[in-house]
C-alpha cells in the first residue's frame, strides 16, 4: 500500500478549482450531476482510506479485537503502518460516522416536520400556507405502499408557499415559482444536496463541492423555469423578489426559490444567453478541463481505494489462520 493509501484523504483538495471551473462553464445540469458524482466517491473512498489506516496501525496495539496474526512481524514488513496515523484514524472515523449520522437524521427529522405542517390543508401539488414570511420551498414526497396524503405510508410530491410571498409576485412570476420548485421535485435535487451535504461531512476538503452543487442545482431549477414559462427576465425577476423578500427559507435542508448563495449570479446568468446543452465538451476548453481534471482525480483515487483494500486483505487473509 505505501504513501498510496492516503492518497485518498488529499485528493479533495483539487475540489475547490474543479468546482469553480465546472459550475462557471458547464450546463448547471451537468456540473450538478458530475459534482455530485465525485463528491460521493471521493468521500467513499477517503473513508475507506481511514479505515484501512486505522486497521492496519492499530493491530499492534493492546486490547484491539483484531486477530492476533495481523500483527505479526511478516504482516508489518508486508503492510507499511504508522502508529500515530492509525491512532488519530480513530476518532476520525468515529466523528464521519457521527456527522454523517447526525445529518441523516435532521434531513429525515425535517421533512417529516414539514409534511406534519400540512396535515390539515387541501392534499392539492400546492400547499399554501397563511404565513406573514415569505418563503417557498419543495417538499418531496415518502414513497410507500399508501398513495394518500398524510394517509399510510406514501407521501406525494408538494410545493409549499406562502401567502405572503405569493402577494409579492405577479402572475408570471408566480408561474416562474411553481416551475423552479417543480423543477427541483423532479429531478430529485435533495438526494443529491443530501449525498454533497455528507460527502462533506465524510471530507472537509469536500465544501466546496458542497457549495457548488447547492448553486448549480438552483441554477439548473432556473433554467428548466425558464423553458416552461418562455422568459428568462421573468424568472429572474421572480428569483430577485424573493431573495429581497426573504433571505432564507425556514426549512433550509431542501430546495427553494430564494436559497442562500449567489443569487446575483443566478439573475446575471438568466439575463444571459442559455447556456449550451453539450453534455461532455472537449478538453481543449475550461469546461473540459474542469470535466476531465474531475474524472481523472475521482478514477485516481477510487484506484488507489481499491488497490490498498485489495492489497491489505489479501495479505491478512494469508496471515490469517483458517
């Protein structure tokens, strides 16, 4: 395994040019799934790195539950091992599993507290709520075998909004709200903020994947706004309103018309011409550059992952008696 083996934990740092590159160049539907994809296997695999560092220099060490042959003299002159490391893996793979945990468990918390909150109104794909903060968001449904609202097990898609920010807008805004929202429902943009959000925890390296693929998922809202109302300037129009109406949604773990983030970014970007639908450009250009440079660092340290957790089992599984 060697140096190889944390390779894993410093390859994130390449996050923060890739994320800048892809969500400045790329289709916000490309750089949202591509950003995505990375920040989940560069994630899995540093965490795996922790593990393997945390077995491999811990198995000396009085107590372990290891078996007694992986800490053989022919083991450690086979598997290069830091004490140190492996003791510092420790609570940092106890404080990933407790973070990522922890997030799990608000996300869930979250969107059962908002589905309560409508408990009582009409079960119509709009719930509108008699609220003086101007605010909405999308609520994606439970899937299960009910198929009512607030009934059984399956919850159905909504889009929640208040009245106060629906007497803010007029009625091609309003249009331009419900398709951002929709938007986001089907394409099921909180899986993948939730996937980025652990990624994240897994990895602090990873935040700036985070915070691109927060923008680049409302920018993809924005433009699919826009083809279903036929206006750019009214969906922007629609997002200013409700940034300068409210700063920020009440339920901020899921998708929403006025997120927190560069909103001047996103009006600038509707004022301008639609980006382009190429999904892969060449690499001559910076999206290219930021698409492959992505690619490249994701295969490199999903390699080494699996090269040092192939190596080592292989090893102790020799060194192991049957």
């Amino acid at each position: 395994m060697g140096f190889f083996v944390f390779l894993p934990l410093v390859l994130p740092l390449t996050a923060w040019p890739v994320a800048r590159l892809a969500e400045q160049h790329l289709h916000p539907r490309s750089a949202t799934r591509l950003l995505t994809a990375v920040a989940a296997v560069m994630a899995v695999c540093s965490t795996v790195c922790l593990g393997l560092v945390m077995v491999v220099g811990t198995a000396q060490l009085p107590g372990n539950p290891l078996p007694d042959a992986w800490s053989d003299p022919e083991v450690r002159a086979a598997v290069p091992y830091d004490e140190i490391a492996g003791k510092a893996a420790i609570p940092a793979l106890c404080a990933v599993v407790g973070a990522c945990g922890r997030t799990l468990w608000g996300h869930a918390l979250t969107r059962r507290r908002a589905h309560r909150a409508l408990a009582g109104l009409p079960g119509t794909e709009v719930a509108v709520l008699r609220d003086g903060t101007p605010y909405a968001y999308a609520l994606p449904g439970r899937r299960g075998r009910g198929r009512g609202l607030g009934h059984g097990r399956g919850r159905r898609d909504r889009v929640v909004v208040t009245t106060a920010l629906l007497d803010r807008l007029r009625s091609g805004e309003r249009r331009a709200l419900f398709a951002h929202e929709r938007a986001h429902l089907a394409a099921r943009h909180h899986r993948l903020l939730l996937v980025v959000q652990l990624a994240a925890r897994a990895n602090p390296f990873l935040r700036p994947l985070r915070t691109a693929v927060s923008y680049t998922a409302e920018r993809w809202a924005d433009e699919e706004a826009a083809r279903v109302v036929g206006s750019r300037r009214t969906v922007a129009r629609a997002i200013g309103l409700a940034a300068l109406s409210s700063h920020r949604s009440p339920v901020t773990t899921l998708p929403c018309l006025a997120a927190p983030g560069p909103v001047p970014r996103r009006v600038a970007a509707l004022l301008a011409p639609a980006p382009a639908g190429r999904r892969w450009p060449p690499v001559s250009t910076s999206a290219g550059l930021a698409a492959w440079g992505a690619a490249v660092g994701t295969a490199v340290s999903a390699m080494s992952s699996a090269n040092s957790a192939v190596t080592m089992y292989l090893i102790l599984q020799a060194a192991t008696p049957l």
